[in-house]
C-alpha cells in the first residue's frame, strides 16, 4: 500500500510541477455533458484515493489551451478510531473481529468489504450462526477518523 501512496504522490507532484511552469485557467466546474469525460476522471481521482484512506481528497481541473490539468489534494489520510459490533448474543465478538480491522488501522472501505464478505461467506452459508452481516461508517473530517459499525443478525 505504501508503494501506492508513494506513485500517487509522486504523480501528484509531477501534475504540481507542470502547472508552475503553465498558464492555467480554471474549466467549468459543474457536471454538464460537455465536460462529462473530464468530472467523470475527476470523480475516478477521487474514489482511488478515497479508496486509500484520503477520504477528503479534491480534485481541481484547470485549462492550459487544450490541456487539461487535475490538481489533486488529497488532504489527510482517515485511520480508523473504533470499529463497534452490534447484534451479537451468543456468538464470541472476539472471534469476529480476529482478522477484522483495528483502531488505528488506514480506512480503507475495500479492505472492510472484503472483510465483510469473507465473515459473511464463512458465517452465513447453510445452517452457520448469522443471517446476515453489513457495515457502515462515520466519517469524522475534523480529526481524520472514521468509527466502522459492524451489525450482525445472528439467526435464531
């Protein structure tokens, strides 16, 4: 993951040199079907570093003649501050969360997915002790945390 973040900042700052040495101008900054393929990129940006914890990235186009340049702010990265388990009865809450994420731990709403799909898978299929299993998320922008709540259904 480190090598990821360490290519994205290095594009990052090649996009920062170029545009010290350009003459930009802003585009238009509304979602239209002119501009459809740039916001869509835009929007592409952000998601991947969404994806790797910078959950307050923006993502800025500017115009230099027929070029267009994305400016990317990735702002900090989120970890997580606490992953709560509600709807557990019986089954061990430690047993859960064995291999689940951990405060402290870069949010990375991939990484919980696929968490959550392999407790689903494991737990879930034929007679095992849940119904279902789902996630949800906080996000906190003043201290770059986020609280995950995992909600089970055991079945009866």
């Amino acid at each position: 993951m480190s090598r990821r973040i360490g290519i994205y900042l290095s594009l990052s700052f090649l996009c920062a040199a170029m545009l010290l040495a350009q003459n930009w101008q802003p585009t238009d900054t509304h979602w239209t079907d002119k501009n459809n393929t740039e916001q869509y990129a835009a929007y592409l940006l952000r998601t991947t570093y969404y994806q790797q914890g910078y959950c307050g990235a923006k993502v800025e186009i500017k115009q230099d003649g027929s070029k267009r340049l994305f400016i990317v702010e990735p702002g900090e990265v989120f970890h997580l501050n606490d992953v709560a388990v509600s709807g557990l009865r019986s089954f061990p809450e430690k047993k859960l969360m064995q291999d689940g994420p951990k405060p402290g731990d870069v949010f990375s709403p991939m990484r919980i997915n696929d968490w959550v799909e392999r407790v689903s898978d494991e737990y879930t299929k034929n007679t095992g002790p849940f119904e279902s299993v789902n996630w949800g998320a906080k996000l906190d922008y003043i201290h770059s945390q986020v609280n995950v709540q995992v909600i089970v259904k055991e079945r009866n």
